[in-house]
C-alpha cells in the first residue's frame, strides 16, 4: 500500500432509495484511497460498485457517512462548489469517452484517459473502461492506469468485472450487497489467482 497522503476517504458511508420499494445501493463502506494507489472494485451486477463510484466522485451524495476529497468535506459544499471540485481535482475518465469514430475501442479509451489528465487530476474513477475492449486492449488501458499511481502518485479507482485485470491492481476490494465484502491489500502481477 503506498504511504502518500489520503485523496479520498468514505467514513460509513451509505446511499439509499426511497419509493414504493426502498434500496440500499451502499452499505456503511468505510474506504481510503491514497496517493499512488491503484484500487479495482469488483462484484456481481447491482453490488454497488458504480454507486460507490459515484459517491467518491462525488457525482452522487451518500443518504449518511462522510466522503471527503482531499480533506474536504463535500456535503459541504453546493452545486457550483462541487462541480469545481470535479474539473479541478478528480479525472472522471468514465465521462469523457467521446472521440472520433475512426479510432478503436483501446485507442478512445486512451484518449478518454488523456482528457481525464488534461487538468491533472490527485483522482482518477473510471467505471468499467474496459468493458467493449478486446483482451489486449484492455491489459494496455490497465497498464496506463498502474504506471499513473506508481510513477505519477495519482490515486486510481477502476471498476470492473474482469478479475484477472484487477489482480493487477495495488489493492482489490469486492462488493457484494452494496457493503465491501472482501479486501486485497497485495497486487498479484503475475496472474495467478490472488487471495
């Protein structure tokens, strides 16, 4: 685990549905990602994991907990305020995928990734960048994700489904029910199965 400065932290956090039939899409997660970690999410469809994404971003605001973003508080902080937090300080490479259609799957992911760096983001969230992408591809994208937290010190938070990609990850964390049911502190770079 790198021992930089904390860039993203959630402190019980929770973020629920009301309606005729309530959900709980994140249960009292309590997480901390620092400077130069490489962090995947896994889990099943509907674990919560682009919800906590969200929450992080914070693109959402949790129901209860606290989600402070380089130490701050962000419901603190209103509309304009957050949206400044954004641009300024987290890479949302999930949401920045248009580019020309004459490139492949593995090169607009790249250029998504570039934009997301374009004003040098402490925190990059990226929500399944390699779901479309041919098996290569996606360990290029994964690649560029590792070396931005070990040579550059960001923080990177990737949701996915492929497990083999996220043994490559600094630390794994797996969702199961919207609460952090497993945690791996340790990378697995060689491809085997991780504990």
């Amino acid at each position: 685990m790198s021992g930089g400065a904390p860039v993203v932290s959630a402190r019980g956090v929770s973020r629920e549905l009301g309606g005729a039939v309530p959900a709980t899409l994140v249960r009292s997660v309590d997480l901390e990602v620092r400077a130069g970690e490489f962090v995947a999410v896994t889990g099943p469809s509907g674990s919560g994991k682009s919800s906590l994404l969200y929450l992080l971003g914070p693109l959402d605001r949790p129901t209860s907990g606290l989600v402070r973003v380089d130490g701050v508080d962000t419901s603190r902080l209103d509309g304009d305020a957050l949206a400044a937090l954004r641009l300024a300080r987290l890479g949302l490479a999930a949401h920045a995928h248009k580019s020309p259609d004459q490139l492949s799957g593995g090169q607009r992911q790249r250029v998504a990734i570039a934009r997301a760096l374009a004003n040098d983001p402490a925190l990059i969230l990226a929500d399944e960048p390699t779901g479309n992408l041919d098996t290569a591809s996606a360990r290029v994208v994964f690649d560029v994700f590792a070396r931005l937290a070990a040579e550059e010190g960001r923080a990177v938070v990737v949701v996915t489904h492929d497990e083999e990609l996220a043994r490559r990850a600094t630390r794994r964390l797996r969702m199961v029910d919207g609460a952090i049911a497993a945690r791996d502190d340790g990378p697995d770079r060689t491809g085997a199965a991780g504990a």
